[in-house]
C-alpha cells in the first residue's frame, strides 16, 4: 500500500513539473555524458531528475545565484548513477549546496595523543553522512568533457555508499551480488593501484582513488560513466562489480541495460 501510494504522489510530481521540453534538451545537449542513452533513458533520467528537484533543496550560497538550468545539470548527472536504481536511493537526507568555486571548510578532529587539530583544505565538493551534498559550479561546470572526471557523480556515489553507514567503499548490495567477491576484488584493485602510485607509475585511474577505499569506489564510479574501457582494461572484475551494482553497462554501447 505504502508503495503504490509513494508511486502515486512520485507519478503526480512528475505530471506537475513546469519544466520546458526546450529547457530540457538545451540542458542536455551540454552533457555529452547523457549521449549514449536510448530515448528511453533519457525519458527515465528526466523523470528522476524531477523528483530530485521536488525532493531536495538547492541553495547558492556565497552570492551564487542557481538557474534553473543549472539545477538541472546537478539533477541530470546526479540522476544517472540512480537510473536504474531509483529515487529512493537518495533517500535520508535533504540538501544540496552550492558554491560558485571551491571553497575551504574548517573541521577539528583530535588524533591518537588527543591532540586537538584544525584543519582547512580547499575542495570542490563534499558529501555529509545524513547531511547535504556539496557541490563547487566551478567543478560541476569543468565536469562536462568526457575525461573520467565527474564532480557531481562522485559526490552522489559517495551518499550511496553511506546508505549502510560511514562511507567505506561497501554500498549496500542486490540480492545475488556476493559481498566477499565485491570485498575480495575492490580490495585486490585498491591495492594495485596503490603500489602503482607508490612505484610512480602512471596510471589511467586518478591517483586520488588510492587515498581510501571510499574515495576509490567513487572515483571509479566517475571513471565507469565516462570513460568506462579505462576500467574494464585494468579491473575488469571490478568493473563487473560496478556494472551489476548500477544495473548498467555503459560499454555495451548503451548507458543503461536493465541488469537485474
């Protein structure tokens, strides 16, 4: 019951939404990474994307002003990692903020002595254990090539992966994915890479990813929409992984195929 009713009230979101047909392909004629879905898919993710705008708050701070056509981006590309997933996923929590460019929040933590640190790093976007996403426009608006670099998927992917808990990497699983093999293979891949980083080669996955098992799981998730070859050359079991836990495999020509 409580189902049909949530599909009822999603249904009627998606019926009163003022967007424009026009608003819609302008913005996605700017996000080259939307071009390998079907008109299906697009359908689909345009549909999400109207939730994610009814059911979360957008707000520009620092000045920003937030178009509607930017909203949409953010929606658009958050969307994707969920196409075949569902709103629900992003369920928990409410905010989205926005910065004009990166930005340097202060955060304290007190290490093993109980020292007492500050600390102030410069970053383009951050995402909150039941709390908002934060997102630079800078980064978001440099996200548009198909580098394997995406700030909005990355941050997104990041609230997936809290939906069992402090982000480590280990999203919750469908039924028939076997958790050891996921642990298993990330773990043997996350390791590769850092030796790799550690002997200075140079590597086709963002040296970033080698920082932790949480920042790895999110960089390749950005590396599996955009440029997704690069993972299957030097991961493919890790790719599979990916492929089974979007219910995508954008190398089969198509972003999306329904895998269940």
């Amino acid at each position: 019951m409580f189902s049909m009713l949530r599909n009822w009230l999603n249904e009627r979101i998606i019926r009163k939404s003022t967007i424009s047909n026009d608003q819609w392909l302008e913005v996605f004629s700017h996000l080259p990474l939307l071009d390998r879905l079907t008109a299906g898919e697009k359908g689909k993710l345009r549909r999400l994307a109207i939730l994610l705008l009814h059911k979360k708050s957008f707000e520009g701070v620092q000045g920003h002003h937030l178009t509607e056509e930017m909203k949409i981006s953010i929606a658009l590309q958050a969307c994707l990692p969920i196409l075949y997933l569902g709103i629900e996923w992003y369920r928990g929590w409410v905010s989205i903020i926005v910065y004009p460019d990166s930005f340097v929040p202060q955060s304290t933590y007190t290490d093993e002595s109980g020292v007492v640190h500050n600390s102030k790093k410069v970053l383009g976007g951050e995402a909150w254990l039941r709390g908002p996403v934060i997102l630079s426009w800078e980064g978001v608006a440099s996200s548009a090539p198909l580098d394997g670099s995406n700030l909005v998927i990355h941050e997104f992917v990041h609230k997936l992966d809290m939906l069992n808990g402090v982000a480590n990497g280990f999203p919750p699983l469908h039924a028939g994915m076997v958790s050891q093999s996921w642990a298993d293979n990330f773990s043997r891949a996350f390791e590769d890479l850092q030796a790799r980083i550690h002997a200075g080669e140079s590597t086709v996955i963002d040296g970033y990813a080698a920082t932790s098992p949480a920042e790895f799981f999110a960089v390749l998730s950005e590396v599996f929409f955009e440029r997704p070859e690069q993972i299957d050359s030097v991961y493919p079991q890790v790719y599979q992984h990916l492929a089974d836990f979007f219910r995508q495999d954008p190398l089969s020509g198509q972003a999306g195929t329904g895998l269940k």
